[in-house]
C-alpha cells in the first residue's frame, strides 16, 4: 500500500468521478420462509477512497447488504442482481475467486473483535494465516507485514506475540483493522465496527479509518445504527428501510436538509448535547415484519406525512430539486424542504 492522500474526486454531480471499487445494482436478497426479501432492490456504490455510510435501524438490511459484497449469505438465501467489486461480480464468482477476493480485494471488520479472533492463538497467527494459506507468501515476510500493519494502525509489533486477551477491546478492534489491511484491499466493509467500544475507543477507530483511507485511497462502507458517527466519517450516506434505500447524498446535505420523513425521524430521535430538556422523540411502530408482503410505501404505517397513495403506491427514488447528488423514495419529500434542524 503505497498510494498516499487519495480522496475521490467528484464530478459536477457531486458524484465520485472515477470507476467504483464497489457497485450494487438491484440486489434483491430472499431468505427461506420469509414472504418479502430481506434486501429490495439495493443500488449503492462506492468510489476508490470514499466512505459511504449506511444507516437505519437494526433489521433493516444493512449487514446482510455489507456481507453480500463478500457473498457471506445466510444458508438457503437467494440472491439477485449484481454485486461488483472492482469490476468483478460477486454473485458469479466461483469458490476460487471467492477466496481472492477476500484475501485481497475485499476485507470486512466485523463488529466484536473478541468474537472474530480465536483466543488461544497468538495475534501473530490471526495476521498472517490468510496470506500464508491463500497466497503462499513466506512467513517471514507475513510476519514483516503483519509488523508493518500493526505500525499503520498505531499499534507495536510486539503485540504479534500477544494472545487477544492480554490486550483492551479498542487494541483488539485495531489488530482487526489491521487483518483487514493485510491484503491491501481496495475495499474496506465496516460493520459496526465500533458497536462494542467505549465512547473514547469509537472516536479513536472512526479518526483511524478516516486517517487510513486517506492515506491508502480505500474505499469504505461504513455500516451503523450511530448517525453522529456516520456524520462525523463519511462523504456520503444511505439510508435503509425495510430493505431498501430511502434516501442517499453527501452527508452535509442529508443531515442538514433530509427529505425523507424516515430520515428526519431518525435524526429527531439522536441525542445531542444541545437538545432542549425531556424524553428523546421517537419512531412509533415496529418495522415491517418479513412474512408481511409490503404494498406502497414501507414506512407509511409509521409516517406523519402519508396518505392515500403512500398506501397503495411505492415511490421510487427520485434527485431532490436543487441539490447535488442527493435522492429520496418519498411521494411527500417537498414537504421537508428547508429542515434544517436536526444538527
């Protein structure tokens, strides 16, 4: 990994004007005994050293969108549509490629690290077993660049002799970091990855994400419930609902001005240190169950803005008039124009 200070470059659109490390066309995900998919027509890409941030509430698709760019799908799923990786589609690669990719192109940091490293081997072993085994790379020379990756993440090599319980849940989910980085990925997949840390460690990873795909020109796709989170780390961010996407655009404008009333929902309900005294707002109802068939917009039952054709009609997303880059799934998205107080 030598490419240093890359950052996408972006198009008069405000769109990432180079060919995507990652590009999800129409991906629609069916699990056994569920009515409706679990993921609906995903589109979502992702530029050589962008983050892009996915968000929403759990069970709304996000991990299985994030596990499917790796095809680490749920036993008996069915998958439709495309899933490209720097130009490869994911859904038709054989076990072989499969292998390469996520030795090499591809690496996903999972949310508990203590969960992901077995605890009775040393961090050493868990840094370089990949390469050894899937590129027959030297041990020496894997454990020169398990030293060297460690060094990037802020970490000494000394560590490699350690055993996962000698080290703190921020050191450990850094040594994951660091896993992911040993192949030199064009795409990093981070899912939750921060879910399991203290408020200080979080900060910490979120500052060395941004720090590593800078310096590497990776792309990320950042998976999280944490919208604070997500606006401190990404250029752009989509929002997921019942499977789909709802809204997309560069992170200033979705969080200053969201037009999708789920959006704005979520963002009412995030704590912030300048919110007025009381109880958090909150979304009423539960998310679609999956053995529901959904007709019309997914989100109306729990919408303050729906009406007749929210129920009957689905919306398909749509440019919001007047910004860059950024689309709702919404009939009624005009009538959030100019909130701008979700901070």
């Amino acid at each position: 990994m030598s490419t240093p200070d890359v950052a996408p470059v972006l198009d008069d659109s405000g769109v990432p004007d180079v060919a995507p490390v990652l590009d999800i066309r129409g991906l629609r995900l069916q699990l056994p005994r569920t009515v409706r998919p679990v993921l609906d027509g995903v589109d979502l890409t992702v530029a050589a050293g962008e983050t892009v941030a996915l968000v929403g509430e759990s069970g709304s698709g996000k991990t299985l969108t994030s596990r499917s760019v790796l095809r680490l799908l749920p036993t008996g799923a069915t998958a439709e549509g495309r899933v490209e990786v720097a130009g490869a589609d994911v859904l038709t690669m054989t076990s072989r490629q499969l292998r390469a990719l996520r030795t090499g192109t591809a690496a996903m940091i999972f949310q508990d690290p203590r969960a992901a490293i077995n605890p009775l081997r040393r961090i050493g072993d868990f840094l370089t077993e990949s390469l050894r085994l899937n590129t027959g790379m030297p041990a020496a020379e894997a454990d020169r660049r398990a030293a060297e990756m460690l060094d990037a993440v802020g970490l000494a090599p000394a560590l490699l002799r350690r055993y996962p319980n000698q080290v703190s849940g921020g050191m450990l989910q850094r040594v994951m970091i660091a896993a992911a980085l040993m192949g030199e990925p064009a795409l990093l997949l981070a899912d939750e990855a921060t879910t399991a840390l203290d408020v200080i460690s979080q900060a910490e990873v979120v500052a060395l994400l941004a720090e590593l795909r800078a310096r590497f020109g990776t792309g990320l796709l950042f998976v999280t419930h944490d919208l604070g989170l997500a606006a401190a780390i990404s250029d752009r961010v989509c929002v997921m609902y019942a499977g789909r996407i709802v809204e997309s655009g560069p992170a200033d404008a979705l969080f200053a001005r969201p037009r999708h009333p789920y959006t704005s929902a979520l963002l009412a309900a995030t704590p912030r240190l300048d919110a007025p005294n009381g109880r958090l707002a909150a979304i009423e109802g539960q998310p679609p169950d999956l053995q529901m068939e959904l007709t019309g917009c997914p989100f109306a039952p729990r919408c303050a803005f729906a009406t007749g054709i929210c129920a009957e009609q689905a919306p398909g997303e749509r440019p919001v008039p007047g910004e860059t880059a950024h689309s709702a799934a919404c009939h009624h998205s005009d009538r959030l124009e100019g909130s701008t107080d979700h901070g």
